[in-house]
C-alpha cells in the first residue's frame, strides 16, 4: 500500500516537470494561448466587444504565424563543407555553411548549429535571409584543445515565426567521425646519443643500416621503401611482399607510452596524459623521420605493441593510437617491458614517458642500462600537475644511471629534452617542488605551456 502511495504521489512531480519544459521552449506560444483563454471567458462571461475582438485578432495571429514557421522551414535547404583531417591539438577546424532561402518568407532569424561533442568547442551562428537575398554563406572555425575521436553533425538549422510562436528545427546531413592527433612538436635528439656508430665515422652515420639476416615476409603497404620487396615472394603469392629484417644487430628504438590509470594526474586538457601524448607524438615523428626503426607499446583504453619499423603506414597507425586511447589501463610500466624485453638489440635505444611514482620499474631499466641498451625516461612532474610528488622515482632513476628528463607543467618540451637530470637541472627541480609545497596557490599563475597547450 505504502509503494502504491509513493508511486501515485510521483505522477504530479513528474507531469509538473513537462509542463515546465515545455513552456520553456515555447514561452511566447503560451503566452498567447493563455491571454486568448483569458479574453474569451472575459468576453464571454461580460460580453465585452473589445475583449472578443481581441481574442479573434490573438487567433490569427497564431493561425498565420504557424503556416508563416512552416513555410520558413519548409523552403530553407542547407550544405555544409567541413575540413578535412588530420586535425592537430592547437589546430583550428574549420567548416562552412551555405543556406539557401527557396522563397516564401522572409527569415530574419535563422541560427545553424553543427553538433559536437568536441570539448570546448561549438560550432553556432546566427544569420538572417530576406526575400531579396537567396543565400547566406557562414564560416564557422574553432581551436581543437583535446586529442581523441569525437562525433561531429548532423547540421541543425533552426528557425520560427517572427513572434517565436513556432520555431522549427531541420536537420541536415549525417553525423561523422573526426580524430584529433596530439600536437607534434620539434625535439632535439636525446634517446640516440649513445647508439654505437659504423667503424670512426662521424655521428652523422650512425647504425642505422639493416641487418642482412631476413628474418620474415609481410604484404607491402603504402609507405615502405622499395627496396625491401622480396620479389621471390611476390612472384609466389601474386601480391607485393616486402622483408623483414632481424633487428638484433641494427639499431632501432622503443617507445614506451605509460598509461596505467595510476600513473594520470588530473584527467582534463591540463593533464600529464596530454604532455605525455604530446611527448609520445613528437618523440615518434622524430625518430621515424630520420629513417630509424621505431618500435612503440602502450596498454591504455587500447593497447598497442608495434614492432620497430620505418613505414609512414606504421607512424600513422601508432599517432592514432596515441590520439584514441585513454589512461585507464590496468599494465604497469613493469609489465610492459617483460613483452617487449625479447625484442631488445644490442644496439636498441628505449624511451619511457611516464609520470608514475618510485617503483620496481626502475630497477627495471637499470637492469636494461647494464645490458647496453640506451634508456632515456621522459617524467612527467605529477606535483606541477596537482598531484603527490614522484621526485623519489627522479633520484632513483638518476642513481641507478637512466637518463631522466623531468618535465614539470609550464616547461618547454625541448628545453627539457636538452639535458638530463644530473647535469644542472637538481637545483632547478629542488627549488620548483619546494616553492609549490610552500604556495600551493601560486599553481594558477604557472606560465601557459605554450608549445604543447592549445
């Protein structure tokens, strides 16, 4: 009986809130509606002429304002052209919209919205077509401030009656998927340095030369260098395959791009998951285009394990996979390197970007120093971000002979590349933890990210 009560008592509430909503978007509508209902028991309860006249003339209004909206709707078509990708955090994406007025009416408020869930951003005007002007051309353009994939459409054009009793709402086109890649940035060459060189060259001739040893086949994609074709395979299987080579004496690099959920501070535009995936981006395109296999692994929302390779094909997809995983994986950095430590050469370089705490990882890629291989761990400052501090993970890296590049909220990503710690940044970084710890207010004023926030 009491759940019966409860239930019953809902009905109102919930009646209320419709009523309310749809006053909301017709307010003008019944407005009129309810002086009409107001003059017609006026005149007909006192039999007063101006009330009457009132009410017929309300009446009207209504009658010509509905087919005035409908024939405002009925002929306005709309096209929208929309940039093409690949769109870039700190790029502007643009659209334009041409509407065009197939007569009747004029339409002096007509307002087109293009729907996105792009953060931060919309994508509305308000325009005006007469009976002398057919067309209207608008151009919208806002800045992209997040990597991701997002929905973008369908176009919504909307617009009423010049009293605003009966706006209407046409939809145009169909709803699309847009990807934004993280900014890419200019780095300086810190994770090569202490890659072995061919006899006495210079440093311009690094190892970077295949290994002779073949040590599989795959089919071409666009993007691979034609002398790799094995032609004894492609006459066999009648499809374009290119060689494989064994990695083992040729030098490649890794990119590790850490996305445990417990390595992330402060999951927004200004977050270490963005500097990292702006890191990640720029450290990839660098390296790639200099021709040298880069191997890259990251378990996030999705996880990636690519093998080093040199193809455009291979850049792109791993951008992607920087541009559309979140960190919310469960895989530590530990973990990680267990499936990858197989792979390691003898000349193999190995990137790190992380910003998680002290750990067991650590030791991990001291262990991996002590091979040869050249590790560099990019460190992300979790306290600039608002988070505890991960200063301990620094000094454990620094002692256990890893190259550390701590990057702190506000600092310039090549400024932080140049040298690691240990070589006249423990000042810098001691005096910047301590001034946060004593003014946790002044984190507002840190200088804006300038060549990484967009």
């Amino acid at each position: 009986m009491a759940t019966e009560n409860s239930m019953i008592s809902t009905r109102p509430i919930g009646g209320r809130k419709r009523v309310v909503r749809r006053l909301k978007r017709h307010p003008v509508l019944y407005g009129i509606l309810g002086v009409i209902t107001l003059e017609f028991l006026t005149g007909l309860g006192t039999g007063f002429d101006l009330s009457v006249r009132l009410y017929y003339a309300l009446g009207i209004l209504l009658v010509v304002g509905w087919f005035w909206a409908r024939s405002s709707s009925k002929n306005l078509t709309a096209e929208i052209e929309r940039s093409k990708g690949p769109h870039t955090v700190g790029g502007k994406i643009s659209e334009v919209v041409t509407m065009r007025n197939g007569g009747g009416t004029p339409k002096a408020w007509v307002e087109v919205e293009d729907r996105t869930d792009l953060p931060g951003i919309k994508f509305k005007h308000v325009a005006s077509l007469g009976l002398t002007v057919s067309f209207d051309r608008v151009e919208m353009s806002q800045t992209a401030t997040r990597r991701g994939e997002y929905k973008i459409g369908p176009l919504v054009v909307r617009t009423s009656d010049p009293f605003g009793m009966f706006p209407q709402e046409v939809v145009f086109g169909s709803e699309e998927t847009i990807l934004v890649n993280p900014k890419i940035i200019d780095i300086p060459d810190f994770a090569t340095t202490s890659i072995q060189h061919l006899g006495e060259t210079s440093r311009r001739q690094r190892t970077r030369v295949l290994s002779t040893d073949v040590a599989s086949v795959r089919e071409y994609e666009s993007g691979d260098d034609l002398s790799k074709i094995h032609w004894l395979s492609t006459a066999r299987t009648g499809q374009m395959m290119v060689k494989q080579f064994d990695q083992g004496s040729s030098g490649d690099m890794w990119v590790l791009f850490d996305q445990h959920s417990n390595s992330v501070v402060n999951n927004d535009i200004d977050s270490t998951d963005e500097i990292a995936a702006t890191v990640a981006a720029s450290v990839i395109d660098r390296y790639t285009r200099t021709f040298l296999p880069v191997g890259y692994i990251s378990h996030g929302s999705q996880s990636l394990v690519a093998l080093p390779d040199r193809s455009s094909h291979h850049r792109d997809q791993i951008i992607r996979h920087i541009a559309t995983s979140k960190p919310t994986g469960d895989i530590t950095i530990l973990e990680a390197l267990s499936d990858i430590e197989r792979e390691f050469g003898q000349n193999t370089s190995l990137v790190v970007i992380t910003a998680a705490n002290d750990g067991p990882w650590v030791e991990a890629l001291a262990g991996l120093s002590k091979r040869g291989i050249r590790v560099s761990t990019v460190l992300i400052n979790r306290h600039s971000y608002g988070g505890d501090s991960n200063e301990s993970a620094l000094s454990h890296l620094a002692a256990s002979g890893v190259s550390a590049y701590p990057l702190r909220m506000g600092q310039s990503i090549p400024d932080a590349l140049k040298t690691p710690f240990g070589r006249g940044k423990d000042t810098e970084l001691a005096s910047n933890d301590s001034n946060q710890s004593s003014r946790p207010e002044a984190k507002s004023g840190q200088p804006e990210l300038s060549d990484t926030k967009h």
